[in-house]
C-alpha cells in the first residue's frame, strides 16, 4: 500500500521547481521504487491512495493533482499487466491526518465535502477490492452543494454530470454584458462604490465559508482573514465573473481590504476615456509641417537599401535625403 503524500498549494504560475518536486517525489518518485521492490512478489492488491483534489477543480492544487493522476495512470497500466491495482482518490477523511484542522475542514464543508470516518473509508476499500476496480473515488460529497461551488466560475465536465445540470452550452465569441454594470450605470458614485463594496465583501466571505449572514468587516485585511494566494486566485476568479474585469491575481494583496478592493474595482469599472480636444490651427499646421518634413526623410523601401551604395547609407542615417538609386550617377 502506498498512502504517501504532502500538500504544498500554489498557483500554477506560482510554482516553483522546488515545490514540485517536493510534491511529486513521494507520489511518482516513491510508487515507482514500490513497484520495483514488490515485482518479485505475487500480490493480492497494490493499493494507492490518490486524492480526490486529481478530479475536481480545486484551485492551488496543480503540482498536487499531477501527482495522484500519475497514480491513476500507474494503476491502469499495472491492471493491464496482470498486477491488481488500484488507485483510490480519497476526499477527507477525519480522525487526523492531512484533512484534519478544523479550519480546514470548515472551508472544504462549505464546497460540499464532509469528513467521513475512518470506518466507512475502510469499508469502501473494502468493497472497491472485493469488486476488483481499478480506479475509483471515495468521497463524503454533498453534490448539490457542491455543484454550486465547483461550477460557479465555469461548468466542470465531471460535477456536472453528476449534478445533473445538463450539457455545458458551447463557448461562444460574443460576450454578455455583466448585469452589475447595467445597474451600476444606473447609481451615484457613492451608490456605485456602496455596490461593489457589497459584492466584494459577499465574495470574500464566500471564499471563507462564511455563513451567509456573516459579513467581514470592510477595513479588514485580507491577510488576517486568513487569506493565502490560493483563496486570492479563488477570489479574483469571482470578481471577473461578476465584473467582466480581469481582475490581477495580486489585487488583493495591492488592495488588502474589502474598501480598498471595492474602490479599485470601481476606478477599472467606471473608468472615462481621455476627453477629445479639437487642435487649434497653429497646432495643426505644425502637425503637418512635421509630417511632410518626415515623409520626405522617410527610409527607402527594402529592397532599395540591398542596392544603396556605403556613402548613400551613410547619408541617410545623418537624415538628408539618400539620391534615388539609379539617379546618382
């Protein structure tokens, strides 16, 4: 059996060699001396614990995710060697563990996912062995409610066909105008700024699982809510849907409060273009002065300078007006 595993979240942009093979190492890395040491071996079972995080889209988790797909991937094709793999994606489990800070378990609840007891995990690998499986997730998942949280960005293939929410429309080249901005344009600026001030804070206590009665004070930072670079992807992922922006993975940290947050969004929203000013006619003509005076310098084309002499180079780098090739002599 390999359980092996360690969790080092960051966003894919974000990752660095190091965190990547620290997370790789003891899934890919580790398995493959497993496999070497049991091939002399006749085995009932070669159990691999995966994690659920390799088939639902949890943000920060890319490394993460590698790793347990390559444990999938390894099960199949021992199976196809005639060796009884299998490859289980584990949701959380309690009792300890890597799932088992409260904190934590709090923010996955909130996303639909439940602890589920040591009991019940070992009588699904129980019956996922007896079946012969392969490849198979255990998870403790309100998927109705975890359906509203995984599809709220954009449709997951997976969750959506196991909520049920029908095929997911195909992408189209047009884009719909966020109803924010229809009932913004429609506001005062400080009605605009009391808006958007209200979306944001909704947002960030969606990102931390707060009730929908909780609301997180305005002027509070965002680092002492608890806030890593993974919620700051989560969040800024909710604001684009809502806005139509694209908002900076690093706003929240260039704009720490909920206030602070609120005002650049409204700055990016409601922005003016500069205001025409008609040129006054001396301006005019010096404009065109300009112009013609560089129309006149203007390079010869290509193929003319593959023909021009040294001296004729020369005096087109110093500005005067090269002799048409041809004309010189």
């Amino acid at each position: 059996m390999h359980t092996a595993g360690i969790v080092d979240d960051a966003p894919v942009n974000e990752v660095a060699a190091g965190q990547l093979e620290r997370v790789l190492r003891p899934k890919s890395g580790a398995v493959s001396h497993l496999c070497e040491l049991a091939a002399a071996h006749d085995l009932s079972a070669f159990v691999l614990f995966s994690s659920a995080g390799s088939l639902l889209p949890n943000v920060g988790q890319g490394a993460y995710a590698a790793g347990n797909a390559y444990l999938s991937a390894l099960a199949a094709n021992l199976r196809a060697e005639g060796i009884p793999a299998l490859s289980v994606a584990w949701g959380a489990w309690s009792g300890g563990g890597m799932a088992g800070k409260e904190e934590f378990a709090k923010f996955i609840s909130h996303r639909g996912m439940d602890l589920m007891t040591p009991h019940l995990a070992a009588t699904a690998l129980q019956q996922a062995l007896d079946h012969g499986d392969t490849d198979v997730m255990v998870a403790n998942v309100d998927w109705a409610r975890a359906g509203k949280h995984l599809n709220a960005i954009r449709p997951h293939p997976m969750v959506s066909e196991l909520v049920g929410t029908g095929p997911i429309p195909a992408a189209t080249t047009t884009t719909e105008q966020p109803a924010l901005l229809t009932r913004l344009s429609a506001l005062t600026p400080q009605q605009r700024l009391d808006a958007l001030l209200d979306l944001v804070c909704a947002e960030v206590s969606t990102v931390l699982g707060y009730a929908r009665t909780e609301r997180v004070a305005p002027d509070q930072a965002f680092r002492d809510l608890g806030f890593d670079s993974v919620m700051g992807i989560e969040l800024r992922n909710r604001l684009n849907k809502a806005t139509g922006l694209r908002v900076s993975p690093t706003a929240i940290f260039d704009h720490p409060t909920s206030e602070a947050l609120a005002r650049h969004l409204l700055d990016e929203l409601v922005a003016e273009p500069a205001p025409f000013t008609e040129p006054d006619r001396e301006t005019a003509s010096s404009a065109a002065a300009t112009a013609s005076q560089a129309a006149r310098h203007e390079p010869p084309a290509a193929s003319q300078i593959d023909s021009m002499s040294i001296e004729e180079m020369i005096r087109m780098a110093r500005g005067d007006r090269p002799d048409p090739v041809g004309e010189s002599e």
